[in-house]
C-alpha cells in the first residue's frame, strides 16, 4: 500500500514536471500561427486562381474582422485575423462541367497588430501547407505584394462578395 501511494505521488510529481506542451509552429519573419477554430468563422469571398496553380479559394474572417466589414471599417482594427484556404481545382466526376475542391494546398493567414507588424502595414502573415509553417524565402514575398496592389485597400485584397 505505502509502495503504490508513492508510486501514485511520484508519477504525478512527473506529471507536474513533464515539459509544456510545444507552441504550434509559427510562420518566419511575423511569427503568425494558424488560428484556432477558423473553419467555422464567417465567409467573406471566394476566389479561383488561373493555372499553373488552378486553385479554388475561400477566404473567411474572425469575428473583429466581420463587424469591420460589416460597418466599412479601413484600416482593419486591431485583432482582426484573415483566413484564405486553398485546393486544388478538379472536375467533378458526377458532373464533368463542376470544378470542386481537391486537396487542400494552403492555409494563409493575416492578423492584424499596428505595434508588433508596424513595418509590414500592421499585418503579420504566415502560410501553412499541411498545418507546417512555409520557408522564410515565401514569406518575404507576402508583403511585397498586398503592400504594391491594394494600398488603397488596407493591403486586403477581398472584399465581401454580394
Ligand atoms: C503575387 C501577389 C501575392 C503574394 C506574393 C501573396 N499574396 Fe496573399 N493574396 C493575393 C491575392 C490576389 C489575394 C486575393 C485572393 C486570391 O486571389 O486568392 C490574396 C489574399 C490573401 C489573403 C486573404 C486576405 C486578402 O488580402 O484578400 C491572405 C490571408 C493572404 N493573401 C496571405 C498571404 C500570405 C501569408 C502571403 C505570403 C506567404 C501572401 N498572401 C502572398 C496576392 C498575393
């Protein structure tokens, strides 16, 4: 009996020691992370890219996002976090003239700190290919592009589709 109970106090004394659970992976260069929870947030628009990347894309908002579009709100308030998700585009086998989602390609991320992303238009990005954060070399092409074509814009491309 005295044996077990210090077995017992021992293994939770382990427990208590055991190391904390690892932070998820974080994109280079803003430290971006995939949100919890953003396939139930709300839809925004969709997109489909042209090949080579023939993709079909959705892009969706958490809740600071979806009261700033909803009110017209620019630039985006701190918090606010933009999810785009990305498949493959394939013909559908039931209907040869549908295009559907094959697998999925990436996850890419935008959230909003003016403090902490103040040299990147207060925006930190990460993209995400099977939950695993992409190299350093994508992630120097994100600002570059949002900051030339939708300055005017918040450096967001999508607008809530009617
Ligand atoms: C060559 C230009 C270009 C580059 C580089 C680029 N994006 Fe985008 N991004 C777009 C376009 C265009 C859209 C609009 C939706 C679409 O067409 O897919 C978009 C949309 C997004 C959205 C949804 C919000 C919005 O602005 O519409 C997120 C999130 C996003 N991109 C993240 C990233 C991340 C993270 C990177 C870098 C790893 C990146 N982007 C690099 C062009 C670019």
């Amino acid at each position: 009996m005295k044996n077990l109970l210090t077995a017992v106090l021992l293994s939770a004394a382990g427990l208590a020691h055991a190391a904390p659970p690892a932070s998820p992976p974080s994109s280079p260069i803003y430290g971006v992370t995939l949100p919890e929870g953003y396939r139930k947030w709300q839809f925004i628009a969709p997109a489909h890219e042209t090949p080579p990347l023939d993709e079909l894309r959705v892009v969706v908002g958490n809740p600071v996002a979806m009261a700033a579009i909803e009110k017209n709100q620019l630039p985006f308030p701190d918090g606010t976090v933009l999810v785009k998700l990305a498949w493959k585009r394939v013909q559908s086998t039931e209907s040869p003239a549908a295009y559907v989602p094959g697998a999925a390609s990436t996850v890419q991320v935008m959230v909003k700190d003016s403090k902490k992303y103040a040299s990147t238009g207060g925006w930190g990005f990460g993209r995400f290919i099977n939950g695993q954060p992409a190299d350093l070399a994508q992630h120097q092409t994100c600002w570059a592009c949002h900051q030339a074509l939708v300055k005017n814009h918040d450096f967001v491309f999508t607008r809530l589709a009617p």
